[in-house]
C-alpha cells in the first residue's frame, strides 16, 4: 500500500536520490529551479508517496507571484518512482496537492511540464501566455490553473519567487548532498 503525507526532513536523501533518478542531465540547471532556489515549499504543499517505508514519489508547490503583486504557486517538482511508473501515482499525488492548495485558499497554479500530461488536471498554456519565466524556458511547456476562476485573468509578466527563505545551514546541507552525488 502506498501512503501520500507530509513530506518530513528525514525524507530530503530519498527526494534527491529520486529526482535524480526521474530527471536525466542537469535538473538543477532548470529555470523553474530558480524560482525555488535556497527557499521553502509553500506551508502543507510538500508531499512523499512512502510504500513500506520507501519513498517512491515528491511533489511539491511553492510560492511566487505570477506579474505583479499576483500570489500564485510553482508545481514542480513532481516524481514517480520508474518502477512504478504509469501506475497512477502521479495523478492521485496531483489530486491531493490540488485539493490541497484549493482548501488552504490558493487561486492559481503555475508549473512547466509536460501539456497532455497536465491538461487533464485543468493546465492550459493560454492561462500562462502573458507570463514570462526568469531564464530559457519551452513556452508550450509553460502552463497555468486556475483553482479559483479568474485567478490568473491579466497576470503578466515575470515570476518571481516570493516564498520563505531556506534556513542557511538547510541550503549548505542540500547543496553537499548534491555534490556528493555528482562525484
């Protein structure tokens, strides 16, 4: 049985050992990792799949502002075990983190991905088309929800993380974990 909670500290080595594993290449070079860069997940938007124990998949959202003064949250991000891939875990982890943010009050979601994927969640590209990313970024893989409607009506602009600061010592600690990695 899988188990979808709260993502703990003790579960950060199994998160980047997955996300390692999920995404080839340099996933930090991404430009929606700039947007996350030294700061937290967004209060009760941090989600581990566990079966037995293991951590089989991470999705988490983050605050940003979408344009000006627009609160928005970045999704990203999400990760399935390749083992169990295609098995639906994905989709029931993207539910709960939606339901989730809805209930606390969240109007929007903004994330880059892949657009048949997400589009059966309610992403569409238009909801994105007046927003802009800080850095190299596929436009047709830029994608928005609207958790309350009209959330994102006129946003424009850049995106920009506005979301609480990592403690120090949490951004050295993840930062080391990364580069033992790479060795």
């Amino acid at each position: 049985m899988i188990e979808i909670r709260a993502e703990h500290g003790h579960d950060v080595p199994a998160r980047e050992r997955l996300l390692d594993a999920c995404f080839a290449g340099n996933r930090r070079a991404k430009t929606s990792e700039r947007l996350r860069e030294g700061r937290l997940p967004a209060r009760g938007l941090a989600f581990a799949a566990t079966r037995a124990g293991r951590l089989v998949g991470t999705l988490r959202l983050w605050h940003v502002e979408a344009g000006l003064a627009r609160p928005a949250l970045l999704l990203g991000p999400l990760a399935v075990d390749p083992a169990i891939q295609g098995q639906g875990l994905g989709s029931v982890m993207m539910q709960a983190a939606l339901g989730r943010a809805e209930a606390l009050g969240h109007g929007a979601v903004l994330l880059v991905g892949d657009a048949p994927y997400y589009a059966r969640f309610g992403f569409a590209g238009a909801l994105a088309e007046a927003l802009t990313l800080p850095g190299p970024f596929e436009r047709a893989r830029f994608l928005g929800l609207e958790l309350r409607p009209g959330a994102l009506a006129g946003a424009e602009g850049m995106v920009r993380p506005t979301g609480v600061l990592a403690p120090v010592e949490r951004v050295a600690d993840e930062a080391a974990a990364g580069r033992r990695r790479a060795a």
